[in-house]
C-alpha cells in the first residue's frame, strides 16, 4: 500500500508512506520518507494504517476498478453516494456553537481503536499518538452570564471582570507591553493588544450616535478584512528610511510601542518614535501621484503638514 500523508507540523509537505502486508493483514515492513520512517519509526505509517482501518470497518472503501471485469480503467471517484435531501443540514453553524457532540465521538474513536489490528501502535509511550489517546478531553463547558446595566464602569459584572482580566494593566504591565511591541505591525502581542483597546487609528471609526448600531464597527475592529495595499506597503518600507534620514540630521529617535493611557486603560497610542526626548514622531509616507515635490504635496492641503523652516542644530 501506497500514500500521501500530510505531516501534523508542515502542512505544507506531503510524506509518502509505504507499507508491506500479507493477505491476512499482518504487517511486514513499513517506511516514510519523513526523517523518522527512514529509522522504521513513524507515526504517518500509523496514520496509513488506521485510516484503512478506519476504511474497511467503515465499509468507506468502495468498488476498486479491479474488483468487476472490464472496469479496470474507471476510477473510483464517484462511489460515494449523495444523501437525501432530508439527511442534509442547510443551516449555517453560528460562531461558537457546538456542531457535534465532543465526548461521543470521542467514546467511539477509542472504541474503533482498541477494536482495530493497530491498537497496539497508541500504547507506545512517548508518541504523539498514544497522548492524544490517553489525554483527557477538552471542556467545552461554557457558563453564560447575562450582561447587567452599562450604567457605569462596573455596573455590568461580566463587561467589569472582562476589564480587570484583560484591559486593566499596572504600571510594570504597561511598560511591560510597550516594550514587547516596538515591532508594532511585526508583533503578534501588538496586533492582539490593540482589538482590546480604542487605537488613535479607530478612534474616528467608533459610532457615536447611541442608536448607531455597532456591530459592524465591532466586527471590523477584532477581525479587520484590510490586509494593506500598495500605499501601506510603501509606507512600512520607507518609514525606517525616513528615520534613518532624521538621525543623519542629528535627530534622536527612540523606538516606541504601544502606550495605554493611565487614566483611561481603554485608549492606546503607538507613535513611530520619540523625538529628541520631547516630540512624539508620526512619519507619513505619501506615494507620489498628483505631485512631484513636497512643496506641491503640502501647499495641495490634503495632509494637515506645515513646512518648519531649517534650523541650525547647535551642541
């Protein structure tokens, strides 16, 4: 028996897995070309095994196009058949809801295993197989609170303790994260950090009107559909650029974070820099289309930029 299997860490590489039996099922040899089937010790063999297993018991199998005389070049393709329309759920699962019952599907996965000829492969300690066999299963219980009045910061229990967990932060935890953001757009903590927060860029993207409805607004900001364009990407190239050119000027420039307000721990800011320890620094690098010099770019009135004269820097 021949096959593809995909490994559980690079799911973009296929293993080819090879296994040698007799009639009767018994298992003679077995290789992968992972770097642990070449030592006779894989787990994709064990994949191999108990989907045909899983197969054969299942009768998923089908007519192999060997099994009926003159059919033996017809694939196999078509020998699933479609179900009745009244076995069919045309309703589209919601976020978060439960689709199938956990802990009986679990009851019979084990219950196939320990009745397969492969059950002693999930009883070798150490592998990966034999711990997702023997773990104990996730919880998936999840108890609901309803939300009380949005009177004040804390009349509502569940918004209150949502705040202290994951929004409320001391002075350690502050510095802590303004530190281990300074990647800002290349932070995983970073991006995170800001769906809890109303960022200086979404603050003028939050409804204000009370009979607005802020779903969308709500939605956009935790699972944003704006991977950047070619005006974004010019400017995550060029904005190093332009520091660079400020420090050649004599500008110190500190590389910063994100900054949670102390009063307001809902309200953040990430500026570019800081700018000789007194000027907070935003760099904007425009594409150039309607202009060709920055004189045009700023006399056009588009960006709120004034020209400042050239100074003499001093010691």
């Amino acid at each position: 028996m021949r096959a593809e299997v995909r490994s559980s860490q690079t799911v973009s590489r296929m293993n080819s897995v090879y296994v040698h039996s007799t009639q009767d099922g018994t298992v003679i040899n077995g290789w992968c070309s992972c770097m642990a089937g070449r030592c006779h010790s894989c787990s994709h063999v064990g994949a191999l095994l108990w989907k045909l297993e899983h197969a054969v018991r299942n009768s998923l199998t089908g007519i192999a196009c060997t099994d009926e005389s003159a059919q033996w070049n017809k694939g196999t393709t078509r020998n699933v058949e479609p179900k009745a329309l009244s076995n069919i759920t045309f309703k589209k699962p919601k976020v978060g809801e439960t689709v199938m019952e956990m802990m009986r599907i679990i009851c019979e996965f084990k219950a196939a295993i320990k009745n397969s000829a492969i059950a002693k492969l999930f009883d070798i300690k150490g592998t990966t197989v034999y711990k997702s066999f023997t773990c104990t299963p996730l919880s998936n219980v999840i108890i609901q609170e309803e939300h009380g009045e949005h009177i004040s910061g804390s009349s509502c229990r569940k918004c209150y303790a949502f705040f202290n967990k994951y929004i409320e932060l001391n002075d350690t935890k502050r510095k802590n994260l303004e530190l281990g953001t300074q990647g800002q757009s290349s932070s995983v903590l970073w991006k995170d950090a800001r769906k809890l927060r109303i960022t200086a860029s979404s603050a003028t993207k939050v409804p204000i009107k009370d009979t607005t409805d802020a779903t969308s607004f709500i939605r956009e900001h935790l699972h944003p559909k704006f991977t950047g364009n070619k005006y974004t990407r010019h400017g995550t190239q060029q904005k190093p650029v332009a520091k660079d050119h400020l420090r050649s000027l004599g500008n110190i420039i500190l590389d910063t974070g994100m900054y949670v307000s102390i009063e307001e721990q809902w309200l953040s800011s990430s500026p570019d820099g800081i700018l000789n320890g007194d000027t907070l620094l935003e760099v904007k690098c425009p594409v150039p289309t309607k202009w060709n010099t920055l004189e045009e770019l700023i006399n056009g009135g588009k960006y709120d930029v004034i020209k400042i004269p050239r100074r003499t820097l001093s010691n």
